[in-house]
C-alpha cells in the first residue's frame, strides 16, 4: 500500500487489519502544499514491481486531516490504471469541499477511483459514527462478505430460493428495495440506519445549502489567512486550500516557538472562546482551526486572531520577565 506521511494513522491501522502489517504501508513524498508527488509514486510502485512483490492499494487524500490537502487525483489515477493498483480516495474530511465550485477543480480525477470513504458527520454536520464508503464496483464488495444461505436472515439465498437466486442475481426480498441484504457489503451484520440521517439532513438543507455553508468555511480559512499575514507576530505555514488555516505566534528573540504554541493553544482551550486543534507542518506546531461548525460565525475567526495575538503576547512577557527566551506555562500558577 502507498500513501504520504499526511495520511490519516487509521490507514496503517486498515493494513494491519487485512494482515498486510504496518510495515506493508510504503510512505510517499510530497511536494511543499502537502500533496502526493506522482512522479515519487511511479519510484516507489516500479520498485516494489522490481523486488517482485504485488502492489495493492495507493491512498490518496481529498484533503488532508492536518491542512486540508488535495493530491494530484487525476495524475494518480494514471498510474493506478498503469500498473493494475487499487485508488482509494480519502476523502473523510474535505470530499464535501467539490460542493465549492472555486476548489471543485482540485478533486479532477475522483471519479476514477475504485473507492471513495466520507465522513458525513465532519463538514455535512450529521452525528458522529456516521461513514459511508463509496466504491465503483458494489460486486466486488458482494463477493468479499457474503457468507452463503442463513435461514434465519430475511433475504439470504437459502431453501427453494437457492436454486433460482445467487448473492450476484439480484435476489429481492420483502424488507429491502435494493434487493441485496446490506450485510454482504461489509462487515457489520445488524447496524443503524446512518444513511437515514443523510437524507434527512440533504431533504432539510439541500446540496445548495450545504454548498453555500461550505462556500462560508472556506472564505473563513481564507480570511484568516490574510488576518495572519497582515500581523507581524502571525505566520501562516500553509496556505488553505479548503476551510483549514495552519498557522502560529511568532516573536523575535524566542528560541523555542514550537513549546510557545503549545502553551498558547493550552490557554485557548481552557479559555474556552475558541478551540482550535493543532497540527505539525515542517516541523513546525501550528494552531489549526478547521471551520466546519454550521453556527460558526465570522465574529469568531476575529475572536480566534486577537486571543492568540493577546495571549502569545502575555506569554512571551512572562517569559522575559523572568529573563528566559521560553515559556513554563506552570510557573504562571
């Protein structure tokens, strides 16, 4: 398997789970914004061919837990189908961004993959616990997880109906439209109906609501973006492609400004005004706010630039007035 090191930790987890093992997991360059380097993929694929082992999967990512990367989707692809390899496309957090007609560009290539995963309960706002896999082929899907006739299951292919029906003959049965019981597309057997939610939420706000919300959280990540920029004691690590903004509080004299960071997001989150997560980009800690929220408001990236500046401020007072060029959080106590 082949993705970058920007790759969600669930996906060495995935690995190890098939009994390919962590080490199975081949880590692949990227370039300064974050994104898959095709040209590092087409190394690192010819020189597992060479070694005569099997390439199986390549993870790429619509958008990134960290900063909201978009890999090169298309040039990907390219190799994928060259070499016979399974896409995957990570799109947990930012597949939802396609709804922003200015960013839908970045995701060309999508439609290519062998399978899509979201996660509805990120930017579309539904509960947690709610996933959805999308995959181009539902048969193979089919092919991997039906167990064969249960009686006592409605829709299974068991008694008289088997001599007619088969797991890929579109057997319909009295409880499910779709005519193919959902537990022989993966592992679960009984499980809540998450996709009831879904609709619910599009029958409520509707793909134009969620686009203009989305619209919103990405002029937001922008926005502060330029707020960061303008301010000398501000920097911006990464530039946003979607609703995440990477940044920090930066000060001359300071030697030690990942440590400094890590004080100030503490005094954020026990403040409890705004509360960013925080990310590492080139080595750097970053304060990492990921607009999602749909009652986040404009008030509140305004809010989030003059508590940071205000508290990386009262920090590095404290600091040089006890004639250090770092931060001990504690000793403010």
């Amino acid at each position: 398997m082949f993705a970058t090191a920007a790759s969600h930790r669930t996906i060495h987890r995935a690995a190890a789970v098939l009994g390919l093992g962590r080490e199975a997991v081949i880590t692949v360059d990227c370039d300064a914004q974050g994104r898959m380097c095709p040209r590092a993929l087409a190394r690192q694929i010819e020189g597992v061919v060479s070694a005569g082992l099997v390439p199986v999967a390549v993870v790429a990512n619509a958008g990134t837990t960290a900063t909201g990367a978009i890999d090169p989707l298309a040039e990907i692809a390219v190799l994928t189908s060259r070499f016979n390899i399974w896409l995957h496309v990570d799109g947990a957090y930012g597949l939802p961004g396609i709804l922003d007609e200015r960013v839908r560009p970045r995701y060309a290539g999508i439609e290519q993959a062998d399978s899509v995963v979201v996660d509805p309960h990120k930017w579309l706002g539904a509960p947690v616990g709610i996933g959805a896999t999308l995959v181009k082929d539902r048969g193979l899907l089919q092919r991997a997880f039906t167990q064969g006739a249960a009686d006592y299951l409605e829709g299974s292919f068991c008694g008289a109906d088997a001599e007619q029906a088969s797991p890929s003959s579109g057997f319909v049965h009295s409880l499910d439209a779709l005519g193919i019981p959902y537990s022989d597309f993966g592992v679960e057997l009984s499980a809540p109906p998450r996709g009831v939610v879904v609709w619910a939420l599009l029958r409520e706000i509707g793909a134009q609501g969620l686009a203009q919300r989305i619209r919103r959280h990405n002029d937001m990540a922008r926005s502060l973006a330029e707020r960061v920029q303008a301010h000398p004691r501000l920097q911006l690590l990464q530039a946003p492609t979607l609703s995440i903004c990477c940044f920090r509080y930066q000060v001359a004299g300071c030697t030690d400004l990942n440590r400094l960071n890590r004080q100030l997001h503490r005094r954020l989150i026990q403040d409890g005004r705004s509360l960013p997560s925080t990310a590492v980009v080139g080595g750097k800690l970053a304060l990492r706010p990921c607009f999602i929220g749909a009652r986040t408001d404009w008030a509140q990236v305004d809010d989030l630039v003059q508590d940071v500046i205000r508290i990386g401020d009262e920090l590095w007072a404290h600091s040089n007035s006890r004639g250090t060029s770092t931060v001990d959080f504690n000793s403010r106590r």
